[in-house]
C-alpha cells in the first residue's frame, strides 16, 4: 500500500511541481496550455491558492511514499464544486485512494454533490458512470468534456 499525505503548496518547492505538470501524458487530460516554467508555475500555484482559501474548497499536492506525485482538490465550478486529480503516470493506481479522501473532504465541506469533468477522447469510467447521478457532456473553454455529477 502507497503512503498518501497531502500538504498544502506553500509546503512545496513549485518548482518540483513542474516535472510533474509538463509530463506529456499528463497533459493530454487536460485543457492544452504552454508548458510550465518557474514563473508560471508560481503563478498558477498562487491561483490554486487563492482557490483553496475559498469556503468548501480544499487544493493539496499529493505525496506518495515521500515523493510529490502531483496535485488533487475540491475546488469551485460556478456555483458547484469539482473535484480534480492531476498526479504523474507512475501514480495512476493510487487514483482511487486519493478519490475517496476526496468525496470524504467533500462530506466533511457539507457538499451534496461534486462534480467530475474528464477531457474527451478520454474513455468513460465505467465506475464513474455507475456512481454518478448524471453524465453529460460539457464544453470548457471550447473542448468537449464528460462530466459526472457524484452525491457524496
């Protein structure tokens, strides 16, 4: 069993941050931007901050056996809450694990429901799809997502 902590990003170096975010089969699950550097992984920790300081949000990077595996959170979509896991390759097994902290963070909050938005052409979880009380698709930022909504 992997040893999962999260801790907070000011408890990071951002710049450890940045193999993770730039790997490649990391970014084709999320919506294409430049890649990282030092400034702007600085940048983007912040606005993940600022997230995390918003009620019924909580935004951690995820340590797996003492090595930092990428990030996770509850953070706000409009007027409802989403949850995202972003962590490298090599960690994808532990998915699952830091899913179930999440939905308990999210009961914790008081959340009803939370949703998840995977990029297309991703394949649909079948899991996903069989605890959600809805899927649909959803346009972000022009590109097609599946989006689950989850009763915690």
């Amino acid at each position: 069993m992997n040893s999962i902590k999260y801790l907070k990003f000011n408890e990071i170096d951002p710049d450890d941050l940045l193999s993770v975010l730039n790997q490649q089969n990391v970014r084709n699950h999320l919506i294409p931007h430049s890649l990282f550097d030092s400034c702007t992984v600085r940048q983007w920790i912040k606005a993940k901050t600022d997230h995390d300081s918003a009620p019924g949000c909580r935004i951690r990077a995820v340590i797996i056996n003492n090595m930092l595996a990428g990030w996770c959170g509850i953070q706000k979509d409009n007027e409802k809450f989403e949850l995202a896991i972003v962590i490298s390759k090599s960690y994808w097994g532990t998915g699952p694990f830091i899913f179930k902290d999440l939905l308990s963070w999210a009961k914790e909050f008081g959340h009803q429901e939370v949703l998840i938005h995977l990029l297309e052409p991703r394949r649909e979880y079948r899991f996903l799809k069989r605890i959600s009380t809805i899927t649909h698709e959803t346009k972000i930022f022009g590109k097609k997502f599946i989006t689950y909504h989850i009763a915690v």
